[in-house]
C-alpha cells in the first residue's frame, strides 16, 4: 500500500508592529494593534498613519512585498494606519467584512487599491486564511468582524483583533473549518476588559480543552486577562510588544 505524503506547511513569524508597548524607545506606541504575518500579509493598522510607518522603518519592514490587509473590524483603533499604507502602495487587495460601513469602503476603492468583501472562511495566501464576517455585539448594536487563521508548521494560529463576538465562538468556528488539526497559538484582543477573573478562568478552560499550547491576550483584553493567563500558561504566554515576533 502507498503511504500519503504528508503535507508540508509553512513555517513563518507573525511581527508586532503596533500596540500598547515595545521592547524599543524608537518605536511608536498607541492605541490598537497591527501585526505582519510573513512578509505580504497585513493584519490591522493600528490607530495612527505616521506611527505603523515609523515602526515600520525602524523595524525594516518592506512594504513593497506586502500583498494582502486584512481589517478585523471597522473602528479607528484598527483601521487608522490603512489609509497611508494604502498611500504607499497600489493593487493590493484589503479584505473587509461586508458590514463595514459605505465610508470604509468607499476609501478603500478610490485608493486604487481592491476591496474584498469576504462574508465566507476563505484561503488569501498560501495557508494564510480569513474566517469571513462573524457578527457580535458593541454597545447595543452589531458589529461585524473577522480573524485570520495560519495552518502552519506548528498547528493553527488565530490572530485577532478585537474578538467582539467572542474568542470562544471565533475557536469553534476555526475548529469546525480544521477538525483535525491541532491548535497552537491564539493571540491578540480578547475583549475581556473588566471581566471578572472567573469568567476569564472559563475561557482558559476551553483554551485547555481545545488545546490551545500558546496564548498572549492584549489590547481589549485588559490587564486582569493579561495577568491570569500569563499565570496560566508560563513560559507559553505570548508577548506582544512592538519590536517582538512570534514563530508559528
């Protein structure tokens, strides 16, 4: 009987170009998040144009090899850098829940860049996925967002921005996409702030379940979050200062 070849993924480090701290005075610190997955993949923008492009000189990042922006969600703490990236460059394609509003849009398509409004889970870069619009709640209303899903060398990685609708119901909809692969790391908003520790304990616990090896809530997530699952996972808690990079 033949054997199956096994399938060779890729092996590739998510850079932290925007948060809340850095591991480097030099580098630009603020409100929201932005991450660089492998070379071509943009994941949010951070709050601010001139801070992403200050770090990302200083950190040598090369924004001709970038192909594709993923926005999480349509609030100016993820969404604020878009627009100078896009003033660099032109024909890359930004992938944008449908929920977004006409506004975002609009700015997205007279930038001679391409919008992508992607409502289903779909593959962008070679194992580099979207999981399409999850809808969730934001002070009384809808709000409509995505995170992205690496199949790498490792196991799956998920990347979030906010988690408004839920970092447990954005797990279940990954691992319904990828039955059989395993979880590695899960990182980036949670959406916990203000949550009491024993509600934060509970997603630890189907963290655990799903087996999830690395964690590193930041942003939304708040400092309680931050701290219980540093306690949690150890020496597998993820940092995300600006300057860091995570292999996956």
């Amino acid at each position: 009987m033949r054997l199956k070849k096994k399938r060779k993924r890729v092996k590739m480090q998510v850079k932290i170009l925007f948060n809340s701290g850095s591991i480097e005075e030099s580098l630009s610190i603020g409100w929201g998040v932005s991450f660089l997955i492998g070379d071509s993949v943009l994941f949010d923008t951070g709050e601010k144009g001139p801070s992403l492009l200050n770090n990302t000189k200083e950190m040598k990042i090369d924004l001709s090899l970038i192909q594709d922006v993923v926005i999480s969600h349509d609030h100016w703490d993820h969404t604020g850098g878009l627009w100078d990236i896009l003033k660099q460059r032109q024909d890359i394609n930004v992938y944008a829940c449908p929920g977004f509003s006409n506004e975002f849009k609009r700015k997205v398509e007279s930038s001679n860049n391409h919008l992508v409004e992607n409502r289903d889970f779909m593959e962008i870069s070679k194992d580099i996925y979207v999981t399409g619009e999850i809808r969730g709640e934001y002070q009384g209303g809808d709000i409509f967002e995505q995170a992205v899903v690496v199949d790498g060398d490792k196991g799956l990685t998920v990347i979030t921005g906010c988690a408004h609708p839920g970092i447990v119901k954005i797990l279940d909809l990954v691992r319904k996409e990828f039955p059989a692969r395993p979880f590695y790391a899960v990182f980036g908003g949670f959406h916990l702030m203000n949550q009491h520790p024993r509600n934060i304990h509970s997603i630890i616990d189907v963290f655990k379940d799903l087996g999830v090896k690395k964690a590193g809530p930041t942003h939304c997530s708040g400092t309680e979050a931050e701290n219980v699952f540093r306690e949690e996972y150890g020496n597998n808690f993820i940092s995300t200062k600006i300057g860091e990079a995570v292999s996956i």
